[in-house]
C-alpha cells in the first residue's frame, strides 16, 4: 500500500522568537512512498540567510523520516544578521562624522546620500527587528554634524537603506555604521572589522588598535566556542584569517580604553 507524504520547504524570515509570514522564497516537493519507508528531508537555505527549525521544533536540518502517514513539512530560516553593525565611519573632528562611502564602495555596495540616515540611541540601542524604536532621528546624508555642547552628547549610528538598490542585500536590506560614542570632546577610540564579509579561510583586517595598549583579541564561532586568542601590543592594525565554516563570527576586543564585539560572516563557498 502507498501514502502521500508531503512535505513543503518554506524560506521564512524568523524575527525574535516568533516566526513570521515574511518569505523571501518558497518552494515545496511531494513525493508518492511506500507506507513504512524512510526518507530524508533537507532544510537548505538561500544566500544570507540561516536554517533555524522545523516546525515541529526539530534543529536537524537534514532528518530521516518513517513514512507513516500523510504529513507536511515547514522549515523556518532568519537572516544571518538582524544586528548587524561593522560599517566604518570616519571622524573628521570633534564635531563631525562621515560614513566612510569610498572605503564601503570598494567592497560592492553602493547606495546614494538620501538612503543614510542618523540616529542617536536613546536608552538601548533598537533592533533592526523592533517593531516599535525610539532612537532619534538627528539627520540624513553621508555626513553628521554635532554641536559642541552637552546637549547632543551620547551614542550615534548610521543606517542605509539598500532596499533601492536593485541588488538583493542580506540583513533585510538594512545596513547599520559602528557605533560613535560622542562626549563633547574627541569621541573614545573606534575599532572596526573590514571587511565584515568574508569567503572560508579569507583574511580580514582589524583596525583602530591602540598601539600604547595591550590588546586581547579573541574571535569565538557561531556556537560560542572559543577559536583563538590574541594578545597585542604596538600594533594599530591586526590580521585575523575568517572562519572555516559558514556562519556568524563574534570577535571581542578588550583593552583599558575599549571594549566591543565585532561580527562578520563567512559565506560557504
């Protein structure tokens, strides 16, 4: 005797804890099996994005079923970035920031002056995800210009909208810039990773070290292992080679002046 077992892969964009009805692809496949065969069915998911569950709450993305009886299927995936925030930013002065446009455009992305936008964070940072943000808009273009006063000191970031682009972008088509901290004076020491994408085995640059400093430089996998650990002095740039796997990277940066986690991600070729 035979049954119908079907089964349907969806691309669904997963935000929080939640699943939601966003797909930027779907596709499905029946197959006719013999009644107690097995089976194996594969959760694959497209450029950029990552495989989180079945919808019965399984992580194995590729499982081996009993046909039984009739079923369905339903992969859910999310970006493989919902924070994402390594785009450098040079500061000019005390009282002026600037996306770094030269340095991003070399890299493939490219994007006019209207699809910047400023924002100071007000309490924590927000989520690309939330839905309801309260960080302040405080001005649009390639450049940001603060007052020399206490009244707009505080945290600053710049997001780009890629959505006009034309081009199919990860993250949901949104980029943010690092994170300024502004003080009134000079803002604290910037670290930055670039670039933040990476090939298997390919090699990324860690600027903005401070070479007075001891620096602790250590870079942990997608499932939080640590993969190696430096400690550097005299150095104002270092080298560190991308992850062998593809996936989200964490790299923490410590020293008397700064303390930050950098991301990248590492396409499987």
């Amino acid at each position: 005797m035979k049954r119908y077992i079907i089964y349907i892969i969806l691309s669904t964009l997963s935000l929080g804890a939640a699943a939601q009805a966003a797909s930027p692809r779907a596709g499905y496949k029946t197959d006719t099996l013999e009644c107690g065969s097995l089976f194996t069915i594969k959760a694959t998911p497209i450029e950029g994005y990552r495989f989180v569950s079945w919808d019965d709450g399984s992580t194995d993305s590729v499982r081996v079923m009993d046909a039984h009886e009739n079923a369905v299927y339903i992969a859910f995936f999310a970006s493989n970035c919902a924070e994402w925030a390594n785009w450098p930013v040079i500061v000019l002065y005390d009282w002026l920031l600037m996306l770094d446009v030269k340095t991003i455009n070399n890299t493939g992305y490219f994007f006019d002056e209207k699809d910047v936008t400023w924002y100071r964070v007000v309490g924590e940072q927000d989520s690309v995800a939330a839905e309801i943000k309260d960080d302040a808009v405080v001005g649009t273009g390639y450049y940001l210009t603060l007052e020399q006063s206490f009244k707009n000191t505080g945290d600053y970031y710049a997001e780009v909208d890629l959505s006009t682009s034309g081009v199919a972008y990860v993250c949901n088509d949104v980029m943010r810039s690092v994170l300024v901290h502004y003080a009134g004076t000079e803002p604290e020491h910037i670290v930055q990773l670039w670039p933040n994408m990476a090939m298997q085995g390919g090699t990324m640059k860690l600027v903005g070290l401070d070479p007075d400093e001891e620096t602790q430089i250590s870079v942990y996998s997608t499932e939080g292992h640590l993969m190696e650990s430096f400690t550097v002095t005299g150095e104002t740039t270092w080298l560190l080679r991308a992850g062998a796997v593809g996936g989200c990277y964490h790299v923490h940066v410590s020293s008397p002046s700064v303390e930050t986690v950098l991301k990248y991600v590492v396409y499987a070729k």
